[in-house]
C-alpha cells in the first residue's frame, strides 16, 4: 500500500475547528491585541500630558473612522479576554470541563462579550 500522496494530518482546509479551538486561539489573539491597545493607552496619557495641541491630534486621530474601529474592536478585546479569563477560573475549579459543557461556555463568551461591547458602547454614546 502507497500512501505518499496522502498528507501525514488533516490540513487546515478540510479540518473542522471546534468551536473551543477558535476560542484558545481568540483569545490569544486578544491578548495581543490588548498589548497594542495599551500602548495606544500610553499614548493617550503621554499626549494629555503633554498640552492641549498634543492631546487635539490624538483625540482627532481616534475620532476618525479607523480610531472608532479601532476603540471598539480594543473594547471587544478586552470583554473577550475578561468573560473568557472567567470561564478559565471557572475551569480552574474543576467545573465546565465536560466536552458540552466547554462548548456551551464558548458561545457563552462569544455572545456574552458582544453583547458587553455593544452595551459599553450604547452607554459611551
């Protein structure tokens, strides 16, 4: 039997993510993402401190149309990490780790952290 042509695993073409998988690897990528939001946070305090006309270009750079996607895809991050953060100390006790179980809490925090961000945001306005 010849198998040389067959892949040695599943490529990422015909594998279905689990939904679990997608949320470890969103939260990383949250995490990152949070990284270069604080920096743009460090900014923002560097040029409040540095006068008015330091702070105007910030405030005019972030009230741009990519500053607001920006700030909100920064504030979707953040309620992602912490709900998901949540649901690893709930883990940590022991509990929620049935495979259901860890399904279920991974909608819970997709949903869970859009409905934050939108809250955060209807209330911000």
């Amino acid at each position: 039997m010849n198998n040389n042509d067959r892949p040695l695993s599943p490529h990422l073409s015909i594998y279905r993510w689990p939904i679990t998988m997608a949320t470890s690897i969103l939260h990383r990528a949250t995490g990152v993402g949070l990284a270069v939001g604080f920096v743009v946070f460090v900014t923002w305090l560097f040029d409040a401190a540095s006068g008015p006309d330091a702070y105007s270009t910030f405030l005019g750079a972030m009230e741009s149309t990519v500053g607001c996607v920006l700030l909100i895809g920064w504030s979707y991050a953040f309620f992602y990490h912490l709900c998901n953060g949540i649901r690893h100390l709930v883990w940590d006790t022991g509990r929620g780790l049935e495979k259901e179980q860890a399904t279920a809490s991974a909608w819970f925090v997709i949903v869970a952290s859009v409905v934050l961000t939108a809250a955060f945001w209807w209330v911000a306005s």
